[in-house]
C-alpha cells in the first residue's frame, strides 16, 4: 500500500483525492486514451510536449449539479461509442470504523449485491421473519460461547444452519448481478479503502434509466440477505489474504506499528474476532450513519445527456431523505519521535 495514501488529512483532503483517481479510472473503463495524438503534438514553452489543450477540453465536457438532499453527481460527455460508465463513492471506509467494530464497511460492500425487497427474494416477508430469527440465535450462539458452553452452542449452530437453509429456498441467486448482465452491463465490482467505498459498472447508453432504477433501490433500502453465507466467505477471505499470505502479515503489522492511535493502524478488511462477531444490526448503524445521500458523489462518464442524467437522478435518488452528516475522524496520530521495527515469525 503507498504510503502516502495511510497519511492522516482532512475529509475533504480525502474526498477529492480519491473522486480524481477513481475519475481517471472510470475514464480508462470506458477507453478514454491518456493523452491523444493531436494533443501530444502541442509543445509548451519549454518546448516539452504538453496534454493541456487536452485537459481543457475534457474539463468543458464535465458538468455536475447537487440533489436538494446533498447527493452530488459528476457527468462527462463521451459520444465515441455508446457506451456509459458508473460510479458510486461513498466518503465512508474502514477508518470510519469502530475500535471492537472493524470490518463492518467491507461487510457492507459485500451485502450490497445482494437485492433488494423486490430483487432477489421469492418472499420476502418470510425472508424477514427468518433474519430476525437467525440475528435472535447468533446472539444466543455468542453467549454460549462467552460462557463456555461448546455444547449448547454447537446446538445452536445446528439450528442457524437449518434457518439458513431454510431462507436460501426464498432466494433468487445473484439476480442482481442477472438483470446487469441481461442488459449488456460490464465490470460489476466495489472496492473497500480506508477512506471510500466505491460500486462501479458499465451498460450501454440506452440502459441509464435501468442504472438508476437499480442503484437508487439498493442504496434507499438495501436487505442484507444471505448475511452469514458472507460472514464465512469475508472470514475466508481473510485467512486467505492475511492469515495464510506472508505479505498480508507483514502489511497489518507495519500498519499496526506504524500507527500508535489512528484508525489507520487496523485492517482494512478487519480483524478474525471483530469479523466473526458482526451482527447485521452493526451493518444497518452503519449503513444508517453513513450512507446519507450527502455523504455519495456519482460519477457517470460516457454517451449520455447531462440534462437526462439530471432529470433521471432527480426522478430515482431524489427520493432519498436529507440526512446529518456523520461524525468526523478526529483522533489525531502523535508525532513520531524515534524509529520503530518489528520482527514477523512465519
């Protein structure tokens, strides 16, 4: 990881120096060239080649306008081919976390792919009823466990893996993903940093509308189904990327010790314990405290009008209600004053 990207700044700092990265990016996606020829033909007065009549350009394509609930959106004009690009940037990630709560944004990230109340259930009124049931018998199995009882709680498992299976026969497997593929989209993914978290994907330019149908819903009133299917894939994942990789470990101890107080010395997919103990109600305080519309920018790049993006933003995310801003990172990391080493046994 570089290390300018795990220094301490200001949200806003944060903020705008993701939106650019992740801006380019987007621009790859959809095959915006680096710099075109007629561009690096222009000389500046060094007599260097210069690709600033090319920014210039790409910057009077790019228009952006805020939803009176503080969603902000970001569009570029790219008529080469008819193709759109999306991005969602939530200004949340794992600093955001709480100590005893890490890795509740990548679980997040995870669960949003799962539907919504209309995508991806056969029933979901039966489906709700079998998460309050499964959440109600976590709590017992966790209690077991602090009270040393294995036997109780290996009951316990037994009856969370019968309700599991039991909501699985009420699920439509990645329809999500399904209906994005069925209409020509590419690319489906998201990211978790220690500042953002980012959905992005391409559809053809006629499927704009289909985009912000689907992303209003999921991020409006997201269902975090099939929870403990992804509690063992996200612990798996972590025995695979840190537990088992030499370079995983050494990467959360640097961090561990390069880091005395802020956030930034935890894993940024979180720790064994914290992982296992999640519940989905630490997901919803999440989701609830940090994915208020003025805490998303969209990012649309591609073959699309400004003035129909508008109007369809308006039309699906202007639903979302005005929330507060969530609180700010504040702890400050101490001065380094003398050199710190640690030593890794594998």
């Amino acid at each position: 990881m570089n290390w300018m990207e795990m220094r301490p700044r200001s949200r806003r700092g944060r903020r705008w120096a993701s939106l650019i990265g992740w801006f380019v990016v987007i621009l790859t996606l959809v095959g915006l060239p680096a710099a075109p020829a007629w561009a690096q033909r222009v000389p500046d007065v060094q007599g260097q080649q210069s690709i600033q009549p090319y920014l210039d350009r790409v910057a009077d394509q790019v228009s952006e306008f805020t939803l009176d609930n503080g969603m902000k959106f970001i569009v570029l004009e790219r008529h080469q081919a008819p193709v759109v690009s999306f991005m969602i940037h939530a200004d949340v990630g794992a600093v955001n976390e709480a100590d005893g709560k890490t890795g509740v944004a990548h679980y997040l990230e995870h669960l949003a792919f799962k539907g919504t109340e209309e995508i991806g259930t056969k029933n979901y009124a039966a489906e709700q009823a079998l998460f309050e049931e499964m959440d109600q018998v976590f709590q017992q199995i966790l209690k077991a466990e602090a009270d040393g009882n294995s036997a109780q709680a290996e009951e316990l498992k037994a009856q969370l893996a019968a309700l599991q299976t039991e909501a699985a026969s009420y699920v439509e497997q990645n329809k999500y993903g399904q209906i994005i593929d069925q209409a020509g989209g590419v690319g489906l993914n998201a990211t978790t940093g220690a500042d953002a978290t980012r959905y992005f994907y391409s559809l053809p330019s006629n499927k704009l509308e289909l985009w912000m149908s689907l992303e209003s819903e999921r991020f409006l009133e997201p269902v975090f189904r099939e929870f403990f299917e992804e509690k063992n894939v996200i612990l798996e994942e972590r025995r695979m990327r840190v537990d088992n990789s030499p370079i995983g470990k050494m990467v959360e101890e640097f961090l561990g010790a390069a880091f005395e107080e802020h956030p930034y010395r935890r894993p940024i997919i979180g720790y064994e314990e914290d992982l296992y103990r999640a519940t989905r109600d630490d997901i919803r305080k999440f989701y609830d405290t940090y994915y208020g519309p003025q805490n998303l920018i969209v990012a649309v790049v591609g073959d699309v009008d400004p003035a129909q993006v508008r109007e369809y933003a308006q039309t699906y995310f202007g639903r979302y209600q005005p929330q507060s801003d969530p609180p700010e990172v504040t702890v400050e990391e101490p001065v380094q004053t003398a050199s710190r080493e640690f030593t890794l046994e594998l």
